[in-house]
C-alpha cells in the first residue's frame, strides 16, 4: 500500500491515535519551544499538517498570525477543515509549496519529513518560502544507517541534516534530540537581508 493511501485511510482516526499523545504532542511541545526561543510569527506553514493538531495550538499561540497547512493526504486536509483547524489548509507537498517566495516567517514539519520523496528539495522549497530571518523547524526521524538495514524508513541522520539544511541557505540554530536520539530537533535560520 502507497504512503498516500495508507494515510488517506488513517486520516479518519488519526486524530484519535494513541500517536497523538504518546508521539506527536510530546514532539510539538518541543517545537514551540523551540520556536519560542525566536520572535513571534506573522506567517506560520506547517508542512504535513496531518489533521491540524499543532496548527490549532500555534493558532492559541499566535492568534495574529497567518496560518497555512499542507499535507500530501487529501484526507488529512479533509479531517482538519472539520476540526475546524485555522488558517488555509491546501493538499500540497513539500516539493511544491502553493506560496509566494519570503512569505513566512516560522515553518514547521513535524514526524513527516521522512515520508517526502525529494527531503534537499522540500527544504529547498521551505527556504524559498521563508522572508529573511525566518526560522524552519524540523522535528523527525534522524535514524542511523545502519537502522535502515533493520527495515527503518530511509532518512537523513543528524550530519545529512545539518548538510541539507546549510547547503540550502539555512544556519543550524539549534539540534535537540526529542523522546529519543533517534528523534531530532533541528531548527535553521535563513540569513537577514543586507
């Protein structure tokens, strides 16, 4: 079963997965706090959005601020629209974002990166979204290789992050393991205008 079917059919009780709180909302914790250590967004992307959990709380958060979702799963989009998740919520990819250059200020991906088919382009599509200054949260996976030959997704380790996130135009600000070593927190910035 293709990645895309399998989570169109888990969009309906994704939101009530055991994931949610044993995973997922122990992962967002760590990214607002994160994102707390930077200022405050004006425009905030969520890329792989799923259900809009962490786009509710960021709403809480910052109740000013521009939200937009993306999510490869039209049923994820589907699900969020009905909990009434904030902002403009679009079935997109992080390969192809449907927004202007330098429109945001904090972008987030949270336990999905490890899914995308082209990881330098998603964070090179990120960074062209981001305004100068901006900040690009990316809280997943960072599994050794040698993991992959136990049947792991395939990802990028900790030095092939830092790799794709500078050869992109981003500044590693900070790399936080979360729950596990084997789950990273690395949060870059996009240099300021001159």
């Amino acid at each position: 079963m293709s990645g895309e079917t399998r989570f169109e059919r888990w969009s309906s009780s994704y939101e009530r997965s055991l994931l949610q709180s044993l995973l997922f909302d122990r992962v967002h914790r760590a990214v607002f706090a994160s994102a707390g250590r930077v200022e405050p967004p004006g425009a905030i992307l969520d890329v792989g959005c799923g259900t809009g959990r962490l786009l509710r709380e960021a709403h809480l958060r910052w109740p000013e601020a521009d939200i937009v979702g993306v999510d490869a799963a039209a049923g994820m989009i589907e699900q969020a629209r009905g909990l009434a998740t904030a902002g403009r919520l679009v079935v997109a990819t992080a390969e192809e974002l449907p927004l202007p250059s330098e429109s945001v200020d904090l972008a987030v991906s949270t336990m999905s990166f490890h899914h995308w088919t082209d990881k330098a382009a998603g964070i090179r599509e990120i960074v062209r979204v981001l305004r100068p200054g901006g900040n690009f949260i990316l809280a997943d996976h960072a599994t050794p290789h040698w993991l992959f030959l136990l049947g792991a997704t395939p990802t990028l380790n900790a030095e092939e992050r830092r790799s794709a996130f500078t050869s992109s135009g981003l500044t590693v600000m900070e790399e936080t393991p979360v729950l596990s070593r084997y789950i990273l927190l690395t949060r870059g910035q996009k240099a300021t205008a001159i």
